[in-house]
C-alpha cells in the first residue's frame, strides 16, 4: 500500500515529490509549483502531453493572488463566493509561474479545494500545488484513493480523504471580457461542473454586475479538453435514442464492440449523486469478464447540471447512438 497520512505528504511535497491528494471533485496528482522536476514528473507519471497546462490549486485567494499578474474584481466576487469550491478561475499569470504548467498560455488556472485534508496540507505548505487529476492520460478520474492506487499500481503515494463527494472535475471559466466602470464583463464556462453557469451568473448579479452568459456551444474549447477523454477500461456505448429496443442496440454496435458480456450502467437520478458515483460506476462496470458498457440517456435529464454529466459520458463514450 501507499497510503501516506497528509503529514508525511507535506514532507513528500516539500521534497520535490509528487503525492495524490484528495479533493471534493476527483484525487489529484499534486507536486509544488516551484519544483520544475515535480512538475516533470506530474506529466511524465500521467503521460499527459505537455499542451494540457494544470490546474494549480492554493490554500486561499490571497495565495492566488500571488501566482496572477491582474486579478479583477468579478474574479473577486466569485473566488468569494465559490472558494473552497470546485470552480477553476483562468486569469493572467505571474511571470513565476512556469510555461510547463501553463502549458506556454499566459493565463494560468486557479482553485480552491473544498475538502478538509486538502486544505489542511495545502496550508501547511509555503508554496501552492499544480494537481491535475491522478489518472493516466485520457482515462477515468479517480474519486477513491483505491482507484488511485489501481490507476499507478501503488507506485504513487495517496493521501486516503475517502470518496470524493462532487465526483467531476471542476467548472473551469475565465473573464472573457470586463469593463469595470460598467460593472459589466462576459463569461465564458471552458468545462463544465457542479457549478453551474446559472449559479455563476447569480452571484454576479448579486454584487451589481451585469453579465453576458458566452454560450457553451460557441466556446472555445480548453486545451486539454479533448474529445476522447473519462475513457473506462472497456469500450462505453451511450443510447441518446430512446426508441431503440435492447436487441437494436446489440445489433447496431455488435460489429464494432465484443457484446458477449453487456453491463447496463444506470444512473442515479438526482444528478449531484448520478456525478458522484458516476467514475466509480465506470471503474467498476467496466472490469473483466465485462466486453461493453452501455448507458441509456433518459430524456427527463434535462437542465445544466445533467448536461455536466452528459459532457463527460459522452467524451468517454467510443459510440453515441
Ligand atoms: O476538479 C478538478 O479540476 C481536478 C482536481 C484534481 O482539482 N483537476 C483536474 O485537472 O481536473 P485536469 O488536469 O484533469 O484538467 C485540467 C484542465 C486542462 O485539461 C485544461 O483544459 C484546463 O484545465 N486548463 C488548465 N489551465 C488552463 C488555462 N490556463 N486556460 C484554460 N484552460 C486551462
Ligand atoms: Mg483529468
């Protein structure tokens, strides 16, 4: 086992190596900011090619304030109101923070956990930590330290916080545009979340801003965000068709996947618990003598934060139907 108490991980972190630390979204591959050779690591453990920057996260919006070199006031606003909280906020970066994290952009991505353990060990170091999520490249998030453990064979130590508690990855946004005396600014949601646009939206209103929602159809995609993504160990088939029997849908795909041993993932049907055991699900469904996942969507899963989780099962998906 692996398993280190958050102590020993402050030790690991503040001696350049690299620890998987829980977070109320998914685990996340941490290493300090400051050691090139830990960010090295981060991405050579992973295999994540090195146009796909981290997510670097901080203890408090004073220690983000430190890694940007412009913090506006709508990022104030919602750095308050959703910090800890799983929102990532893209602003311009300080010249400290390196072009490997950042991949080369000039931005740099922000968050506040809101977990205990990850607080406790992010405020006991000096220094904030780039974490993206401790899985291989392309492959399902990690919401338990044991599926951490299975993803790098205990070759990586991991701090056990339990099952995380939100279970997808952050919403990333960025100011796309601001104008201060106006208290008016765009935004722009790169990836989807618990936090909703509408929530986002909300809480600037609340101050006196007024905003423009950039739609998610019209976004710019995050590098990173690729389109194959979240994939489980055998191949997910997601039914968005309803008036296809099971038999259909056999025959419709029996040709391109093995359907010898068919597992129907089921959805929780309050979306904040359907994102929650949604990875442990695939982890699980998704191991041998099982040849093929399929999900049928229903057409009561309406609203934002099933789109959220739509985002993710279909990037995961190898055939939508
Ligand atoms: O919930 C989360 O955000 C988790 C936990 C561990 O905090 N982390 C996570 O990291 O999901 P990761 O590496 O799997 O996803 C990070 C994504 C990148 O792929 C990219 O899309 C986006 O964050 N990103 C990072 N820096 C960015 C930037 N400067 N501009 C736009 N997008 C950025
Ligand atoms: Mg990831």
């Amino acid at each position: 086992m692996s398993v280190v108490p958050a102590g020993e991980a402050v030790e690991l972190l503040n001696s350049k190596s690299i620890v998987a630390i829980p977070t109320e979204t998914v685990y996340g591959l941490a290493g300090r900011i400051d050691f090139p050779e830990a960010i090295e690591n981060i991405f050579a453990t992973k295999q994540r090619p090195s146009f796909d920057p981290l997510i670097v996260h901080v203890a408090d919006i004073q220690q983000a304030k430190a890694c940007v070199s412009d913090w506006n006031p709508a990022l104030q606003v919602l750095a308050t109101d959703f910090w800890p909280g799983p929102l990532t906020l893209i602003a311009p970066k300080a010249p400290h923070i390196s072009d490997v994290i950042t991949a080369g952009l000039d931005t740099v991505a922000l968050r506040c956990p809101n977990h205990e353990v990850a607080l406790q060990i992010l405020k006991k170091m000096d220094q904030p930590v780039a974490a993206p999520s401790a899985n291989m490249f392309s492959k399902t998030s990690p919401t338990s330290a044991a599926h951490v453990e299975s993803e790098f064979h205990g070759r990586v130590p991991v701090v056990d916080g339990g099952p995380c508690q939100v279970g997808l990855e952050s919403t990333i946004c960025r100011i796309t545009s601001i104008d201060e005396s106006q208290q008016y600014c765009e935004v722009q949601v790169l990836r989807r979340g618990a936090v909703l646009p509408s929530d986002i939206q909300r809480k600037l209103n609340a101050k006196g801003w007024k905003v423009t929602l950039i739609p998610a159809e019209k976004n710019v995609i995050a590098p990173g965000q690729l389109k194959i993504h979240y994939r489980p160990a055998i191949p997910l088939v997601l039914v968005k068709d309803n008036s296809l029997s099971d038999k259909d849908i056999v025959n419709k795909v029996g040709h391109q996947v093995d359907v010898q041993n068919i597992q129907w993932l089921k959805l929780n049907e309050s979306p904040a618990l359907a994102a929650r055991t949604l990875y442990s699900q695939l982890r699980e469904l998704g191991q041998a003598p099982a040849t093929v996942l399929i999900c049928r969507w229903s057409k009561n899963w309406t609203g934002e934060f099933w789109q959220s989780i739509e985002d993710r099962l279909s990037r995961a998906s190898q055939i939508v139907l």
